[in-house]
C-alpha cells in the first residue's frame, strides 16, 4: 500500500494536516521506530527520545506529532511523514491497513456439536469441537474458535468472537461485539461457601454474568456468576490476561484491568477506572469514575472519583511517593533514635 494511499483511510487525516510523501514509499507493513527497515511504517510520539529517535530510523515513513523541528528533521531524512495530533491511535489505524486480519467463512464444522435447541444467527462460524448447549443464543457474525464450549441458556450478541478452549457456563450474557480470548472462563461460580459447624455449605450460584457491548476478557482470566442477582462489565471495558472479577462486582464503562488484577466479591468500580498489574480490590470496595491504581496497590474501602492511589494498602500516589522516598532513610532514623534515647538516659 502507498503512503498517500494509507493516509486517506486515517482518522485524523484531512486536507489541512501537515506532511511530507516524499516519493510515496510502497509500505508492505510496520515495526517499532528502533527495527523498522525499508518498505517499513513506524510512529513517534511525545515522550521519546523524539531527535535521536528520528534520526536513527531506518523506516520508511513515519507518524510523529506536531512538531516543527521533527517534521524538518524527517524531511531532511528524506522520510515521509504525516504530523499528527495522536500518532500511537493512526499507528492502531495503520496497523488494521497494513495487517489485515482474515475474515473466516460463515459455517459449522463437522466436529461441532449444536444441541437442536441452540439458536444459531445468520453467518456464523463454528470452528473445530465446538460445543453450543441447548437454549444459548449466538447472534448473527458470530465467531466461535476451535474447542470452544458453549453451555446451556448462554447468550451472545451479534458480531462476538470466542477464541479456543475458552468456556461460558450458564447465565452467561455477551452484547455485541465483544471478544473472549484463550482459556478465558465467563460464568464460572463464584467462590461462596457459608460456615458451619460441620465445615463449609455451598451457597448455589444462581445469577448472570453480563458483559455489555464491546468488552474484551484476555486470555486465561475468569468472571464468576454471583449466588443471585449479577455481575456486569460495563460497555467498552477492556479485561486483560489473568485477571479474576469474583461474583456480584459492577463495573462501569470503558475500564481498563491489566494482568492479575484480583477484584473480590461485590466491588463497585466507576466509569474509565484503571488498575494496573497485580492491584488487588477487597470485597465491596467502591471506586470512583476514572481513578487509577498503580501497580500491587491494596484497596479496601473507597478511593474517591478521579483519585490516583498506590500502595498498599492504597494511599494518594503523591503521599506513596513522599513515604517510598523515606523508605532508604529508615535505617539511619532508627540508629539516630537508638543513639538520642541512649544519650537521654
């Protein structure tokens, strides 16, 4: 694909938007700005060695940001370029262009098992040992890997991609367009055990998992289904690998969980919330819309709407830094005071 090809198909592209063909490289796809060789895209953005970075590239052409000197940099480089306000979300753009993903061919194959009961929408692809239980719904587009299992009374709305050997127990509810990846298990019971004299009671797990539209659940991580009632995920939420959302938690839209993030049972997290890796929430914890948690951080109780809490367990980030940054001191402290008390007996 041209430069100026790939250019009309960006977002941010318009007639007005600064950039240089420089001869209309063919791009045959794309690398990171440091491995990026002949017929090669890459991108820059604010926060990088931007000069040293430029001038040691070997790509072919390049997305930066709205930067005078750069653009004059990467013209005098002879690259071609394109000033944009956002070049990481052109480069996702680009990326779709240049590696397009291949579409699968609406059909069931003859290892897949469909209870006659199932409902199965129009160009649906159900790949090798698919299982789909009766009463479960799968919309029209959907796409169901190899050795996916579908149980009993599961319903996924149109356009849904489930990847292999992932599973979806019953009362499990997908909107459209959402994505499950590898191993992922939606609708699993949650971890509710009652106790008594004679050792732990099951309590039966009854209710929903709901992910509303366009949520993805990375690879290997699990959604538990409360005792009654549900656990939802808000539209937009984006779950990464070996994260665990137990039973009854409410999230809002367009959440971020990064890997091994472990949220107990009943927690409530806001719209555009953001755990890092490893933050752990206790149970019926409350965040507010678009606080962040930094890595390993501990919740307990409530973090207020658009706070940024580290630690653990978790304090504002600025105090977490102040108190990390005495951390290395508390040794001379305790011999000064070992020394003071000595000296005042």
């Amino acid at each position: 694909m041209r430069f100026s090809t790939l250019l009309t198909h960006l977002g941010e592209v318009s007639d007005a938007t600064p950039r240089d063909p420089a001869g209309d490289p063919e791009l045959s796809g794309a690398a990171a700005l440091d491995r990026a060789g002949a017929g090669q895209l890459a991108f820059l953005e604010s926060g990088n060695a931007l000069a040293q970075a430029l001038a040691a590239t070997a790509a072919a052409a390049v997305l930066i940001p709205l930067d005078d000197e750069l653009q004059r940099q990467a013209s005098e480089r002879g690259l071609a370029w394109v000033a944009l306000k956002d070049p990481r979300l052109a480069f996702a753009e680009a990326l779709d262009l240049l590696h397009p993903r291949p579409v699968l061919p609406p059909g069931v194959h003859p290892t897949a098992v469909v209870d006659p009961h199932a409902r199965i929408g129009e160009g649906v692809y159900l790949g090798a040992h698919v299982v789909v239980g009766a009463g479960s719904v799968l919309g029209d587009g959907c796409v169901l890997h190899p050795g996916v299992v579908i149980y009993d009374d599961v319903e996924l709305g149109e356009g849904c991609e489930v990847h292999a050997n992932a599973v979806l127990h019953p009362g499990s509810r997908l909107g459209r367009r959402c994505v499950v990846h590898s191993n992922a298990v939606i609708g699993s019971e949650g971890f509710g055990f009652v106790p008594t004299a004679n050792g732990w009671r099951k309590m039966p797990q009854t209710g929903l998992v709901v992910l509303e539209d366009e949520v993805e659940v990375g690879c290997g991580s699990t959604i538990d289904r409360p005792s009654v009632g549900e656990t939802r995920i808000g539209a937009g939420s984006k779950i990464d690998n070996l994260v665990h959302i137990g039973h009854g938690v409410v999230t809002g839209r367009g959440c971020a969980l990064a890997a091994q993030v472990g949220i107990a049972g009943g927690a409530v997290l806001g719209d555009g919330v953001i755990l890092a890796g490893q933050v752990g929430v206790a149970n019926k914890a409350v965040i507010g819309d678009r606080a962040i948690a930094s890595s390993k951080s501990g919740i307990h109780g409530e973090v207020a709407a658009g706070e940024v809490v580290s630690g653990y367990p978790a304090i504002p980030n600025r105090l977490w830094l102040r108190c990390s940054a005495a951390f290395n001191k508390l040794p001379e402290m305790a011999r000064t005071l070992r020394r003071l008390s000595s000296d005042g007996s």
